[in-house]
C-alpha cells in the first residue's frame, strides 16, 4: 500500500470516527446537547415544514381553502344553541385574558413545585408564542371568514391566519403535558399517552370552538398549532439544554 493510499484511508477513518461521536452524542440522553436537543429540533423542523405546506396551500388558493369555506359554512347553517353557548365558554376562556390567567394559575402551581426551570419555560413559552402569533397574522393578513348571519357577534379586528387562540391553547396545554409526563414513572406509557391525548383534546377543543362560532378558518387552526407545537418543541429543549449546562458546571 502506497503512502498517499494509508493517508487517504487515515482522513476516511478520522472523518468516520468524528461522524460516528457526533452522532452518538446527538442521540445520547446525557450530555448538553444530546437526545433532548436533537428531538427538540427535529420536532421544530418538522413543524415548520407543515406550517410551511398549510400556508402556501392558503396563499396559492389551494383545494384547502374551498374546504375551509365549505367547513365554515356547514357549522354556520348548523350551529346548535346549547353546543354554541358551552363553544362560546370555551373560546372566551381561552382569549388574550383567559390566556394569561391560565399560565398565571401555571406559573404559580410550578412555583410551588419548586419547578424553576419549567417556570423560566413558561414565562419565555407563552409571550413568545402570542408575539409569534401575531407577526405571523400581519405577514400574511388574512381575512376572517364571513357570513350574511354570524354566530359569534363580537367585532374582531386582527388577522385570520393563524388563530391565536389555538396558539396559546396549544403552548400552555402542551407545556403542562410535558411537565406532567416529566413527572411520571419511567414505565408508566399508559399514563404519559393519556396526559398527552388529553393536552392535545384540550387544544383541539380550543380550535374548535373558533371554527364552530365563525371566528377562524380550519386551515387557521391547523397552522396554528403546527406553529405552536415548533415554538414550545425548542423553547423546552433549549431549557433543559441550559439545565444540563448549569448542572455539569456545577459537578466539576
């Protein structure tokens, strides 16, 4: 073997050997930047590609707008009263004011948790994921849907695309979810599936509700939480990220 052949095969086996340690340390549930990271991207990325595929069908007049319409109108000749009255407490539970209260009332049980780090989580989650929300509105200004005799009566002055309510609904349910299941034992699969079914029920009911009283269009929704599920999906990660730094420090 030939002197440039053993250096070629050196720098193939120095690159292997560097590719395989990074890819052990991305996956490695240890480390500053190991498996949380790496999920915690990866459901970011995957969340920005779906919000990417719903709001170019929005803005291409894509075969998901006819659907919205047909969706919105069909709840619109359809609404039940006592179903629009129990959707009309949902929905106003989960505005700007309810929003806030429900993660003052969050704040304050992982206060006395003693939970710091979920703390600083929800306190950079939630006004994040609203100022989110909003710039996303103005980028792409879309209208709301209207009808000759609306459910919901009250004026609304923002942007359709994407819902807020679905936003933060998603956010706080799913940060509560995550904590949750933190919580749980190791083993306890059956338990962790019904906290995370029910963060998300909780969030789809949210959406609901906007699209049953008029207020939101399906796709709004479903962009909506996309968006919601990328925000928090980092904002965790980069927490525990910080955790774990803090702690190695700590143990040197």
């Amino acid at each position: 073997m030939s002197l440039q052949e053993k250096n070629d095969m050196g720098m193939t086996t120095g690159w292997t050997t560097k590719l395989r340690r990074f890819v052990e340390a991305r996956l490695s549930p240890e480390g500053e930047l190991g498996l949380h990271m790496t999920v915690g991207v990866a459901l970011m990325l995957v969340a920005i590609v779906v919000f990417h595929e719903i709001a170019e069908a929005v803005m291409g007049m894509a075969q998901i707008t006819v659907i919205d319409l047909q969706v919105a109108h069909w709840f619109n000749q359809h609404a039940v009263p006592w179903i629009t009255s129990c959707l009309l407490v949902v929905t106003h539970m989960h505005g700007v004011i309810g929003a806030v209260t429900l993660a003052l009332l969050l704040g304050w049980y992982l206060h006395r948790k003693g939970a710091d780090y979920w703390l600083f989580t929800l306190v950079i989650t939630m006004p994040g994921v609203m100022f989110l929300n909003l710039l996303l509105k103005y980028i792409f200004v879309r209208a709301r849907p209207s009808f000759d005799e609306p459910i919901l009566q009250t004026a609304l002055s923002t942007y359709s695309f994407p819902s807020g309510h679905t936003a933060t609904s998603t956010a706080l349910y799913g940060l509560l979810a995550a904590y949750l299941i933190c919580q749980t034992a190791p083993g306890a699969w059956g338990k962790r599936i019904a906290i995370a079914l029910g963060a998300f029920l909780m969030a789809s009911l949210v959406g609901f509700s906007r699209i049953y009283l008029g207020a939101h269009y399906l796709s709004d929704v479903l962009a909506a939480m996309a968006e919601s599920y990328g925000w928090l999906a980092i904002c965790i990660a980069g927490v525990s990220t910080l955790r774990r730094r803090r702690h190695i420090r700590q143990t040197k």
